[in-house]
C-alpha cells in the first residue's frame, strides 16, 4: 500500500492522554521526520515500570532534527535516552534555551542516570555540538531534497523564558502541496511576570494545542497578586512559614518578580519589609542567575523596572540555601523557632526535592501554610495535600503518613499554563484558522471539554474545524 496519501503524519509518542511526556514526530514522507520534544512522563502518566517507558522505542531513523520548545522536564527529560537510541542529528530550540537546557541535563543526569562528573561532562560535550540555537521569528532550513522541503521557525510561547511555539512549512515538491502545522508546546498566559505574552501565528493547517487548563481559566494578575498576599499575611499573623513548591525554572522567578512588587509597594514599618524570602533550591538559584543574564528577553515592564533601578530577581529580602546541611538548619529553625519566612523550594508537585523535608517539618502545624501556584498532577503528593488537606487528611512522603493541620491554599492565576480563555484566543486570532486541532498535554477531562469550546467557537463563527483527542502511537 502506498503511504503517501496520508502524509504528512503526526504521531505522539507522549503527552496525548496526559499532561506529561510531551513528544511528537512530524513524518513528511518514508525519509524525513522532525521531533518536536522529547519529555519525560510523571505522576499518574509514568508506568509502573518506569525504565521501560523511558526507552525511546520508536523508530528514529528519519529524524532530521529535534526541537525542544523549552527545558521543563515533561518536554526535555527523555533526551539522554534519545541520544543513547543513536539520535545525533540537530537539536534546535531557542537562544534562551541553550543556556538553560545545560543545566536541566545536568540535573536529569544525576537523577536518572549517573553523578560521574565525566561522564556528564561528556554527554553535555555532545548536546552542545547538536545544538542549534535560533532567533525567534526566523525560518530555518531542515529538510530541502528533490521531494520535500520542511522549514522550521520559533515564535515566542510566552510559557517560561525561551519557551517556543513551533510553526512547521512542509512542501511536498512531488505533490505540488505545501501545508503549516504549528506545535504549541506550552503557552503561557497573558500577563506572567517577565515574559512577552505569545502571538498567534498568521495561519495553521493543523494545531497540535496542550489542553492542560482546556476546562477552566485563571485569575488575573490583580487577584492573583492578592491572593499571594493575603496568604502570606496570615502566616505573618500566625509566626509561621508559607511553602511554595516551585518548579526551579519559570515559576521560581515570576514568584521573585511577584514578591518584590510587594515587598516595594509595602508601608516602611510593614512587617514585609523584614520578611525572608528563601529559595531552597540551589538548581533554582542556578535559573535565577541565568534569567538575570537573559534581560534583554525580559518584557517592556519588567525592563522599566530595571531602568528605575530595581532588581526584581535579586532584592535585599532574598536568601538563598546550596548547602545540604544549611538546608536542614533551615528546616529545624523555621520548624522551632516562630519566624515568619516564605520558602520556595522544588519540586513543584512535592514529588522529591527540598520542599519535601519542609512540608514533613511543618504539615502538622496549623501555624504554617502550603501554597500552590502551579499545576499539580494527579498521583502526586501535591495534588492529595491539595486534596486532602483542607478537610484536615493525611499524604504519604518518603513512606511515612504526615497529618495536614497547616493551611492549604491553591492560586490558579500563577499557573504557567494557558487557560481556557487564552488558548481559545491563540486560535481565534489566526486570520487562517486550521482545518484541524490536535489536543495533546492534558488530562481526558481538560481535553473533552476543550474540545467542546473549540467546536462551539467554529460553529459560532461558521469555520469547521476537526478537534481530535490522539492516544500514544503504538
């Protein structure tokens, strides 16, 4: 049978049926494919026998690149295994997600496959040699043969500093048929702190959209920076801490830049004042500096606010914690002694990380709060605290049953995430819709109800659209 009727094809070998694990090929004809990610999955998505799922399985003989729309793990954290597959090909992504993407391996590295510091460095030798950094909005020449010719161009995604949508030109020369197929990888909403919001492409043929927040919207920046602070200030009141599980790249900073419009815009006898603000990550302090470097990306507010002399990611009431033992003297202290202090700390779904010996330290303590600001999947331990704790439950941390007494609040508005409202929009304000939209990157709920707005919408405005919920390619 001839294949070539159905081309170009797009299978998902992650991220279709979850919000994790987000990798999807674009297969233009027998000879020429392009990967748009390569994640890992986690919670509720990861199997049983993790290793297995890890294992890139496809087949990747066709590749002729690979673009990473940004460096959170669920997009990135299955390259190594790529690269172990024999994938030596171009890695493209964003200028920014060059200079971040080096410390996500590294960290990726120590966790899943070794801590030798020369085995690291070598493997971080040859990411370096595939990768191919980009200038947003320029067209890039992937694929130009006698058959096909595939180009390839970012536009900002607005999600974490370099984060990419991905617009794909495909000409099939024997056909005489050229097409655009548009990846959003994750877009961020309209108003996050320190980056652009994303633009709709002028045209799509075929979407592939995350769904993520598809069955709800946000806050806005004014009532999200009100719940910040009222959170805060009810731990003030109580002499204890708020905890921010923080995912160390994008929400660490936007929460800095939030933090600090409090903290100046604050009474001089406010106890805000004298707040510690602690980030307990020394990878998120890694981030933290490399945004620094990365300014001249920052949005036009936060560039006014450099102009006028303040320094959003790096004010006095910022403390950082690197060292192992400083970090449990913290923990103890915080515990014991009564001082309000805000921590943020990975991970951002209390899977691992730092946060985790703060919430067993504090979870039992109705002095302290729990504050969420970002998405928490389901079959972790931040979606049951989120759960369970306002009614006063239990979660299970490294095996041990921890009461909840503290107070749990939830902020949707700092979700890097898209809501419903924003993602309808990155379609609506195409001037050529597309003719189909592919719902990837959220749960089976999100993506049934996002898949009725979107065809309320084009039903509405007479464009038909084909909305499709893709499983993972067998």
């Amino acid at each position: 049978m001839d294949t070539r009727e159905t081309w170009p094809e797009i299978r998902h070998h992650g991220g279709a049926g979850g919000v994790t694990g987000s990798c999807h090929q674009l297969i233009a004809s027998s000879e020429h494919s392009l990967l748009v990610d390569c994640g890992l999955f986690q919670g509720e998505d990861a199997a049983e026998d993790s290793l297995a799922q890890l294992e890139v399985g496809f087949d990747i003989s066709t590749l002729k690149a690979l673009v990473i729309t940004h460096v959170h793990i669920d997009h990135v954290g299955r390259l190594p295994y790529l690269l172990a597959a024999g994938f030596d090909g171009p890695i493209i992504c964003s200028k920014p997600t060059a200079l971040l993407l080096p410390l996500v391996i590294e960290d990726a590295l120590k966790i899943g496959f070794t801590r030798n510091a020369r085995l690291i460095e070598q493997f971080q030798a040859k990411v370096q040699h595939q990768l191919v950094p980009l200038k947003y909005d320029e067209w890039h020449s992937v694929v130009d043969s006698a058959d096909v010719a595939m180009r390839v161009k970012l536009k900002r995604a607005g999600h974490i500093l370099g984060s990419s949508y991905v617009d794909v030109a495909l000409n099939d020369k024997a056909k005489g048929t050229k097409q655009r197929v548009v990846f959003s990888g994750d877009l961020g909403a309209p108003h996050t702190p320190l980056l652009p919001a994303p633009k709709s492409p002028y045209q799509a043929d075929v979407l592939v959209l995350e769904s993520t927040y598809g069955n709800r919207n946000h806050e806005g920046r004014r009532e999200r920076g009100e719940a910040l602070k009222r959170a805060i200030e009810q731990a003030l009141t109580n002499r204890g801490t708020v905890i921010i599980p923080a995912f160390s790249i994008g929400r660490t900073q936007e929460l800095l830049y939030e933090l600090e419009t409090i903290v100046h815009t604050a009474p001089p006898s406010s106890d805000w004042r004298a707040l510690e603000i602690i980030v307990d990550s020394p990878l998120a302090a890694r981030f933290t500096q490399v945004y620094r470097q990365l300014k001249p990306y920052w949005d036009d507010e936060a560039q006014r606010r450099l102009r006028s002399g303040r320094h959003p990611l790096s004010f006095d009431n910022v403390y950082t914690v690197d060292e192992h033992e400083t970090h449990e003297q913290t923990v103890r202290y915080l515990a014991e002694s009564g001082r309000p202090a805000v921590v943020i700390a990975a991970s951002g779904m209390c899977a691992g990380g730092r946060v985790v010996n703060y919430l067993k330290a504090m979870l039992g303590d109705p002095r302290h709060q729990v504050l969420f600001v970002g998405y928490q999947g389901a079959g972790t331990p931040g979606r049951d605290i989120q759960r369970y704790g306002p009614g006063g439950g239990w979660v299970e941390l490294d095996g041990e049953r921890v009461d909840i007494r503290a107070g749990i609040t939830t902020i949707s508005g700092y979700s890097a995430h898209a809501g419903q409202r924003d993602l309808l929009n990155f379609i609506k304000r195409m001037r050529r819709w597309p003719r189909e939209v592919r719902l990837v990157h959220g749960d089976d709920q999100a993506r049934e109800a996002f898949k009725a707005s979107i065809e309320a919408v084009a039903h509405k405005a007479g464009r038909p659209i084909s909305v499709v919920l893709p499983v993972v390619y067998e």
